[in-house]
C-alpha cells in the first residue's frame, strides 16, 4: 500500500507493477489537483522519466519558461539565465519545467495496473511479523504486506510510524504560492525581484493562462502555516505592504481569490532512518530538499524507482529497505547541500545585502563564472553517483 499521489507514489506504483507487485494507492485529495507550481526535473528525475519513456511528454507539457531574470527597483534587467545555457545544460530553470498537477497526472496515467483509490486517507495502521493492517478514515480496513508513505513534507502517517516529527532543518523564511491572472507584460521569463526586510518577488509563466506567482520572506517561526488563509493574506499585505514591482499585484490578487495560495516554512527533512519493520518512506516525507535544491522532485522520481527496484529484486523486505536507503542516501545528502549564498545572502535584509546580492547575481550571469555558480538555484547531483538498472537496459 502506497500513501499519496503526488510524485514518488505514482512512480514507485508504476515501477513496482513491472517488477510483478500489485500496489494500492490512496490518496486523500478527492482527485488530482490542478492547483501548484513550476517545478524542475534534473539529473536522476530526468533519467528516471527517460526509463520511463516518459522524457519527450514531459518536455512536450512544459510550461515554456525560457530562463530566470533578476530585476532591480525599477524593473529593470539585472542579470539573466536562460534556459539550458549553463554548461551542465540546467541552470535555475531545468530544462525539464512542467507543473507539478501536469507531472503528477501524467505520472498516475503511466501506472497502469496499480489501484488508485482518491478521497481516503489512513485512519491509524498496526504492523506485525507478516503485514501490516491499515484502517481508512473512510472506513473499513485491509491487510497489505508492506505500506510505503509518500505523503510529502508535513506528512502525518509518518510521524505516527516514527513517534514523532523529523528533524526539520529550517531555512529561516516562508514561502507563499498562488495563481493569479496573467496580464499582457508577464512574459516567458521567471522574474525575481529581491528587496530589503529578505523579501523576494516572483512571477513565472505557466501554460494554461495564467501567471504563477512566490512571496517568499524570512521571519522566524510564527506557525502561519498552520493559520487559515485569511490570515495568512493579512501577514502578506503586511509583510509586504510598500513593496514594488509585482507584489501589489499578487496582493490584490489574492484578496479578491486565495483559493490557490498554498503557504508554507521552507526546511529540510532529515531522517536517521526511513523505514521501521515493514514500512517505509519515500519522496518529500523522507527527504524533502526544499525547492531552493531545485531537486525534490527529481528526489521523488529517483526514490520511487530505487525503492520498487529494490522491492523487485528480493522478497525479503527489510532486505529491500537497506538497499534503497543505500542507493539513495548519496543522492539526498547531495541535494540537501545548500547553493552558496543560501538562506543568508540570497534573502539580504539590508540596502548593501541587496546591493551586494545584485553584484552576485550580475556577476554569476556572466559567462566565465556562469559554469561554476550554476548551483545558485539547482543542484548539481548530475555529476554524483548513478542510478541503479534492475533490469531496465
Ligand atoms: C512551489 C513549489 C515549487 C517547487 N519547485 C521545485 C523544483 O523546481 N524542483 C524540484 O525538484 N522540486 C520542486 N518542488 C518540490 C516538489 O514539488 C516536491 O519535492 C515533490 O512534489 C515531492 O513529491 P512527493 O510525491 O514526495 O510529495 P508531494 O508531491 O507533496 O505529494 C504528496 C501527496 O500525498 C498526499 N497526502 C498527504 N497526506 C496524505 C495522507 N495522510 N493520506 C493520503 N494522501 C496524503 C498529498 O495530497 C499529495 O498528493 C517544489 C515544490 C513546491 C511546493
């Protein structure tokens, strides 16, 4: 049994029908929500939807970004990085950019054989020597032989099978996402506009018409994103009251419809171990990066597979569990590394932390050093360790 639909359980659904297993899926959404961001795939994400055939489709259902601009007060040009001009052909936007509800849909459409049940969740689970029993809050219960949770960051069942919340490696600031109207300026170009009070301003393009639009600002925990979006518009007007570029825009926006934002405390996950007897986490819930990694989704891609791959090759779980946190760990603690500059100089608080931080990024755009600070925003786990076969070539 597998918890969550997002990106890692769809894809450990997909590879395990392969390796000849027959997995359940529930998801508590009620179904796939259109509702996200832009999200990269790089390096091992890439290879994994390669083995899956799935590379070109993924290109294909891009969102059409064509690189990341840093503008000034005024709006104007401060630095530039298009899409695949770094030398490792992934710069702050990969190649591979596609919404996350696109992939996630594309990704259940591709485990064909897998059951898929939407709208439930796990009420509580019991495990003992020879499965593990789950019962929904919809109702009823069932035996399966292993449970697999792939519910991302804040997941629940995860800190019920390890007694407790992970250790979170704060990043020091929150994050806001929403969807807003697109108007005729907004081009194909992420545009990220910082300012004083580590306050940053972002518009990206999708490809269905509208504009997806970031507030991040650092602060220390407060538990606003345990608050309910009324609130948590009222913190943005005032975080970001006397703010330029496009955030009276995203605030107006929001104040007429919020139903898109989606709020949250930018941390790592960090766990000593992700399984216990014959459960086991994957994706987000086990090892989120953050998107300053640019690489949780190729996390969750990658994970999917390492896992149904070591669950393929021997019946013998714990057995499995070792192996896929051994092929994987190299990959985690990689991605988790931060860019340089992050969270510190990358969100400057004062006038010569933001000057400073422009200098940065004007000089990181210029071609000699353009190779060397293509981590800015990504990761570079391309040039680590490889992906396991099991079978696949
Ligand atoms: C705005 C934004 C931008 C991002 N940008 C990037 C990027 O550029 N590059 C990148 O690599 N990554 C990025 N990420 C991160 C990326 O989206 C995640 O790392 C990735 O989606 C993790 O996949 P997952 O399957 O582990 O978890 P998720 O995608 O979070 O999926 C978890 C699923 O589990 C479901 N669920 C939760 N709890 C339960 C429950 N109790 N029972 C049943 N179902 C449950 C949820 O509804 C959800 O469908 C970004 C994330 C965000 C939010």
């Amino acid at each position: 049994m597998i918890s969550g639909a997002g990106i890692a359980g769809p894809v450990l659904a997909r590879w395990l029908v392969r390796h000849g297993l027959s997995p359940t899926v529930v998801e508590r959404a009620p179904r796939l929500r259109d509702s996200g961001q832009n999200v990269d795939v790089r390096g091992i994400g890439r290879e994994v939807l390669r083995r899956m055939g799935l590379e070109e489709r993924v290109r294909a259902a891009g969102t059409g970004e064509v690189g990341l601009r840093f503008v000034d007060d005024r709006g104007r040009s401060v630095a530039e990085f298009p899409v695949g001009d770094s030398v490792s052909g992934d710069g702050p936007t990969a190649e591979l950019e596609i919404l996350r509800s696109r992939l996630s849909r594309l990704l259940v459409d591709e485990a064909d054989g897998a059951e898929f049940v939407f709208g439930d969740r796990i009420e509580s689970f019991e495990q003992d020597d020879g499965g593990v029993d789950v019962a929904f809050a919809g109702g009823g219960s069932r035996r399966f032989d292993l449970m697999i949770i792939a519910e991302g960051i804040r997941s629940t069942t995860r800190n019920t099978l390890f007694g407790a919340e992970p250790r979170y490696r704060d990043l020091g600031f929150y994050t806001a996402y929403c969807t807003i109207p697109r108007n005729a300026d907004d081009d194909r170009w992420w545009r990220w506009y910082t300012t004083v009070g580590g306050r940053s301003v972002h518009l990206r393009p999708d490809d269905v018409g509208s504009t997806r639009a970031t507030l991040n600002f650092v602060s220390a925990p407060t538990g606003l994103e345990y608050r309910d979006r009324g609130e948590q518009v009222r913190v943005l007007q005032d975080v970001f009251a006397g703010v330029g570029d496009a955030a009276p825009r995203i605030l107006d926006a929001l104040v007429a419809d919020s139903s898109s934002l989606y709020l949250d405390r930018i941390a790592q996950v960090q766990l000593p171990s992700w399984s216990k007897g014959r459960v086991a986490v994957v994706g987000d819930a086990a090892y989120c990066a953050t998107p300053v990694s640019g690489m949780g989704t190729s996390l969750a891609l990658a994970g999917g597979y390492v896992l149904a791959g070591a669950l393929g090759a021997t019946a013998d779980h714990a057995e499995a569990f070792a192996s896929y946190e051994r092929q994987m760990r190299p990959f985690v603690d990689e991605a988790q590394k931060l860019p340089p500059g992050v969270p510190r100089i990358a969100n400057p608080t004062s006038r010569l932390g933001v000057r400073v931080y422009r200098t940065a990024v004007k000089a990181a755009a210029s071609a000699p050093v353009r190779a060397a600070t293509s981590r800015l925003t990504s990761s570079s786990t391309d040039r680590g360790p490889v992906l396991p076969n099991y079978g696949y070539l």
